[in-house]
C-alpha cells in the first residue's frame, strides 16, 4: 500500500493529467465553434446555447460531451481519492469512519438468484 505522501503524489499526477486533458479539450471545443462562427468571444463560447448555429452542430455537440465527460470524470475520480484517502487514514473507531463505510447489502438482496 502506498504511504499517504505517495497517495498525495499520484493524486497531484492524476489531476494534473485531467488539467491537461480538459484543457485540450476546451480549445478544441472553441475551434469547433470559431470555425461555425469566427468571431466569437471567450464569453459567448461560454453561453454557446445563445448561438443556434453552434448549438445545432452535431461536431461541436459532440466534443463539448466530451469535454463534459472529462470534467466529470475528474470530478468523480478526485472525489473517489480523497474518500480513499480519509478512510485510510481515519481511526475505525472514529465516529467519521464510520460513517465513510459503504452500507451492507440487506440479506434479501444477497439470497436473489
């Protein structure tokens, strides 16, 4: 198991990996949509439903999932990191553990064929 310094370094990596990634991504969106229209400013690629043309692009629709999607996944998976990171270092014990274990499953659920 990694020490907490270790989990602190790959956390810094994974993030700084999806930093990388959303940014690419946002770029391409506004290329997509400056390429619809071109003279579009930061901010109207901000509230792009206020621009039809570029909201009826199945490309810009497309790309702008994506870059939704990635900025989901970071979200999730840095939460998932420092859930992980609090239990592992929390006291069973402690009435915050505790509440951080994920409920069990009814006995019901488990005899379902």
């Amino acid at each position: 198991m990694a020490s907490p310094s270790e989990r602190q370094l790959i956390q810094l990596q994974i993030e700084h990996l999806f930093d990388q990634m959303i940014e690419q991504q946002r770029k391409k969106v506004a290329k997509v949509a400056r390429r619809i229209r071109p003279n579009l400013s930061d901010d109207d690629l901000r509230d792009p439903h206020s621009h039809p043309e570029i909201n009826a692009s199945p490309h810009w629709n497309w790309e702008d999932g994506l870059l939704a999607g990635l900025i989901a996944g970071q979200t999730a998976v840095i939460r998932e990191l420092q859930d992980t990171a609090r239990k592992t270092t929390s006291n069973p014990d402690d009435e915050e553990a505790t509440h951080l274990k994920r409920p069990t499953t009814d006995s019901n659920e488990t005899n379902r064929p």
